[in-house]
C-alpha cells in the first residue's frame, strides 16, 4: 500500500468519529426535539452541516473502497451542499444575534466574540473547501484540504459536550464579559490534531503543502475570535453585518 494510502484508509473513520461526537454533542438540544425548534433556520442548519458529515463519511469511504467514479459524481452534489452550508450559516447567525441586541451602535463585547467565532468559521471553511474544489485534480491535495473543512466545526461539538459532561474544564478557559470562552478548548483540540497530522505527513510523505498551511489559517482564525471584540473597525462590521435584511 502506498504510504498515502494510510490517510484513505483512516480518514473514513475520522470522519466518521467526528459525526457521531456532533450526534452525541446535539442530541439533547435538537435532535430529541425535532418539534420544538423555535425557527425553520434551526432546522435548515442542522440538516446541511448533518448532510455535509455524512457526505464526508460516503466520500472517504468510496475513495478507500475505490469506488472513484461514484465518488466523483456525488461530490458534484457538495457543489450545492457547500455553499447552502455558508449561506444557512450566515442566516442562521444573523437571526441568532440581530434580534437579541438591543442597540447596534453598542455592542456588547460577548455579541463581537460569538460573531467571530461563527463567521470566521464560515470563511474558514470556505478557504478549506475552495482549496479542496481548486485541487480536485490532484487527489492527495484534494483529500487533505476536504479532510481539513472539519476543523472549524470542532466548537460547536466540544461546547456542548464539555459543557454537559465535562464542567470543572470551564474554570479553566479565558472569559469575555464574564462568561467563560469554551471555544478555546475546541481550538486546542483541533491545532492539536492538526500538528500530529503535519508532523506525520511530513515524516511520512515528505509534504508540507496542505496540513501546516491549514493550520497557519486556522491559528489566525482561532486568535482572531480572542481579539477582534478589542477591534473598532469589527465593531462596525458587526453593525453593519446585524444591520442586513438577513432574517
């Protein structure tokens, strides 16, 4: 087996980890409660980020079986998925925020970071599938950056399950305006993985092309949710952003 193989054997099951952890992590506040969500954007959220996992899982594991043109054809579909993830997600963060702030000329530091972490997550995502699609030829490229697009979901999965059955970590996380900032311990998870996937590609395959590179991004993203609530020009950004006649 050629040493990249390693990553076509394994990344099946990586994906499907991460699937059933976001399973597990939302279990209790969406998926038992189908019924109850306040808004269709609840429901238009969860299910393109549910389909984007499980496509993940389908493709990898269509490539590791070597079911290529299957594998090509149905990642035509992620051409659709990918964008309606950005976009839902943007929806869905505006209609989360623009209605719960009472003043767009004062926002409140804690309303800066969460529009940080949920919209700088969204271009990061976009960076990571764009270099995927932009790659699709080169099939070693195109598996590491569609491997990468993971990465900035990490947060929403680790809040949740920190939060239910993981709590002495919380005194352990910086705080904005007072509540405790758990995306740090997503952060660290995520670099943490993505070090150990650099560090054995290179020992392995001699390339540097993709994971430090994904890596560098998301370490600008990460230090970008901790800093820019500090920034006025993303103070009017965000006004600007809740301002649009987005939900």
């Amino acid at each position: 087996m050629r040493v990249d193989g390693v990553l076509h054997r394994n990344s099946p099951r990586f994906f499907a980890l991460f699937l059933l952890f976001m399973l597990w992590a939302f279990w209790p506040s969406y998926f038992t409660r189908l019924f109850e969500q306040p808004n269709i954007r609840f429901h238009l959220h969860g299910i393109a980020l549910t389909l984007w996992c499980v496509m993940l899982v389908l493709q990898a594991q269509l490539i590791r079986t070597q079911r290529r043109a299957l594998h090509k054809q149905i990642g035509k579909l992620s051409y659709v998925l990918a964008p309606a993830v950005i976009a839902i997600t943007i929806s869905f963060v505006h209609f989360r925020v623009a209605g719960a702030v009472p003043s767009l000329a004062q926002l409140p530091g804690f309303v800066l970071y969460f529009l940080a972490l949920t919209l700088n997550a969204v271009v990061a995502f976009a960076l990571f599938y764009g270099l995927a699609i932009y790659y699709r030829r080169d099939s070693q490229r195109h598996a590491r950056w569609m491997l990468c697009t993971v990465f900035p979901l990490f947060t929403p999965v680790t809040d949740r399950l920190i939060g239910a059955h993981l709590p002495s970590l919380v005194g352990f996380v910086p705080r904005i305006d007072g509540s405790p900032i758990l995306p740090v311990a997503g952060f660290v998870l995520a670099d943490l993985i993505l070090v150990a996937l650099a560090l054995w590609d290179w020992r392995a395959n001699k390339r540097a092309d993709v994971f430090p590179v994904a890596l560098g991004a998301l370490l600008i993203y990460h230090v970008s949710v901790l800093t820019l609530h500090r920034v006025p020009a993303w103070h009017a950004f965000c006004a600007w952003f809740l301002s649009l006649p987005l939900s």
